[in-house]
C-alpha cells in the first residue's frame, strides 16, 4: 500500500475492490470467489495484473488460491472488523463487538458535543485542540486513532455531563485495549487531511459556541462514519472518527 502519495496500480485498485466487496458482504471464510480467469474477465484486467492482485491479496491473508478441479480463489480470512475512514482495524476476537462500540459512541459524540458547544471553557478547548494537533503529527496510524479518541473524550468532559463523560471514556478505554492492529488504506491521504479538517472544524465551531457550524460539521461527521462502518449493517447515523 503506497503511503507516498503516488497513484494505485491496477493491480492494487483490484485488490483494494476485492478487499472492500468481503467487507461489506461478510463473505464467509472458505468461500469461492472463482477462478482466476473469472475475476479476470470480471475486473477486465489482464492476467499479470490478476496475479499481482491475488499476491496482495495472499499477503493480507486474505485469499488462498488454489488449482486443479475444484479449485478457484477462496476467502481464507475475514477482512477488518472495521473501517474507519483511512483506517482498517483489527480487534481481538472476545468481548463487545467492536461495530456495536462505535456505534455507541457516534452516538455519545453527536449528543455530547451538542452540549459541549455551550458549556466549553478555555481549557476544555486548549485540550481539544493539543489532541487535534496531535492527529496532525501522528507518526503511525494507532497514534492517529488515540489522537482522535483524545479529542472526543475532550468534548465529552467539556460538557460538563459526568455520567455520560464516563461512559465514553469507558468504550474508548474498550477500543483501545481490545486493538491488535490499525493499517492504512490506499490513498489515504486525501481521507486523512478531510478527517483532520472536519475535525478542525469541529473544535472550531464549540470553541466559538456557533450552534448552527456545529450542526453542518456533524452533517459532515457523521457523513465519514457511513463509509467507516461495515456496510452489511445499518449505518451508525441511524462512519471518519
């Protein structure tokens, strides 16, 4: 996955869609996606792009390929249990599910921040915008996560609602601790400055106590959480961070 801002191969489009189809279909593991010449005619790629795809593919542990009768391209591994924005992450297998966690707290966020945008002070914002500063100069993608989750704990106790503050805390102590792995997307670049920028802009609008920019911000907010969510279930505005 090229991080220097350089186009996707072919090839990498194809595995990217690949990727993005299991996810959103929870296609179970061991199913048959089909033969080699089958995704080819499919993605109308030629078969050294369909090679170098299904080798990204192997190497994410993704697919197994496999000849002779019967054979065909197999899922060998669920994909991310979420994507969120530019990030794929992996949580362990016990505990919450993680697509009910960040459910719960899109919701938290949405509600808290309403609040906050009348009850913040000076140090409440001085520490939203250190965590957004932080998101800035994340050096890895884990750092950007803890980055964000700190600028959203930040609103949540500038609201000054305790019992909802702590609630919060407790499910971004959960997705923290049960995170074994965060990998950035393709061209995600692009993904993260937009995140930043709603963000920054959502800092903005609470430090100004600007009701109605808060209100189009978490239009655009909750807008990125539709694409972070696994798509086989309803979106949390019923997905960006």
């Amino acid at each position: 996955m090229p991080e220097d801002g350089r186009p996707l191969s072919r090839a990498q489009r194809v595995a990217a869609d690949v990727e993005n189809e299991l996810l959103a279909e929870r296609t179970p593991v061991g199913a048959n996606l089909g033969r080699r010449t089958d995704l080819m005619e499919r993605f109308g790629v030629s078969p050294t792009v369909m090679n170098e795809a299904l080798r990204i593919l192997r190497d994410r542990g993704l697919v197994v390929v496999r000849s002779g009768p019967g054979g065909g391209v197999f899922v060998a591994s669920r994909p991310p249990q979420v994507r969120l924005g530019a990030l794929d992450l992996w949580f362990t297998g016990t505990g919450a599910d993680p697509l009910e966690l960040f459910e719960a707290r899109t919701h938290l966020e949405d509600v808290l921040a309403r609040v906050a945008v009348d009850r913040a002070g000076p140090s409440d914002v001085r520490d939203m915008e250190w965590a957004l500063e932080a998101m800035r100069s994340a050096a890895d993608p884990r750092a950007y996560l803890e980055a964000n989750l700190r600028l959203h704990l930040a609103i949540a106790r500038a609201a000054r609602i305790p019992v909802l503050a702590g609630m919060y805390e407790s499910i971004a102590a959960i997705i923290s601790g049960s995170l074994v792995r965060v990998e950035l997307l393709p061209g995600h670049e692009e993904m993260y400055a937009h995140n930043i920028q709603v963000h920054a802009e959502l800092v903005a609008a609470i430090r100004d106590g600007d009701r109605e920019a808060l209100d189009k911000v978490l239009g655009l907010h909750r807008g990125d959480l539709v694409r972070a969510v696994d798509s086989s279930r309803s979106p949390v505005t019923a997905d960006d961070s």
